[in-house]
C-alpha cells in the first residue's frame, strides 16, 4: 500500500513540475518575451541568424535562408554582414539587425600613463 501511495505522489508531483514556467537560460539579459507580455510580434521581415563561412554568407529572415542577391519581400539583400542585413527595395535600403536593441558603442581609450 505504501509503494502505491508513493507512486500516486510522484506522478502528481512530475505533472505539476513539467507544467512550471522556466525562464530561458539561453536569453540575453533585458530581453522581452513577447508571448509572456501579451503582445504580438513586430511587423515585418525580422533577421534571425546569420552564417559567414570563407566561400558563402546566408541569413535566415523570418524563418527563410537569404543569400545576397535573393528578393524577400518586395526588395532584394544587398549586403550580409555579421549582425546585419541590407534589403534595398527600389531607392530605399532596409537595415535588418540581429541584435536591434543593442546599441554598440565605441570603447573609451584610457589617456596613456594612466593605470588602471
């Protein structure tokens, strides 16, 4: 009886462990999870991945392999580089960033003489 009863408790118990919201470990700090917020993905073509190797440069654009010279949308990927792609479409060129709410600034140089 006792084999039985442990067993009811450790089926209970694994359901409502599987059904425990995890946070992403693999998320940047600061990042927003839009499903959790309720809010709908933003509108457009959004860069997802990008892949530079010696002999070919491909970007994964909702969901789809671009290489430069592919037409997405109603534009054509003119540059591939490590944290952006360029889509130009008629006289305007569209730049998609991988990281868009990162905000990259040059590091400060310290004076010389100066320790740390």
């Amino acid at each position: 009886m006792t084999r039985a009863a442990a067993l009811m408790l450790g089926v209970l118990g694994l359901s409502s462990v599987h059904a425990a919201p995890f946070a992403d470990p693999t998320r940047p700090p600061g990042a927003v999870d839009l499903d959790a917020a309720g809010a709908d993905a933003p509108a457009g073509p959004r860069l997802e991945s990008v892949l530079i190797a010696p002999d070919r440069r491909i970007a994964v654009i909702s969901g789809r392999q671009v290489r430069v010279g592919t037409r997405i949308a109603e534009g054509e990927v003119i540059r591939i580089t490590e944290t952006e792609v360029a889509i130009r479409a008629g006289e305007r060129t569209e730049v998609l960033k991988l990281f868009p709410d990162i905000d990259k600034q040059p590091r400060k140089r310290r004076a010389q003489g100066s320790s740390r």
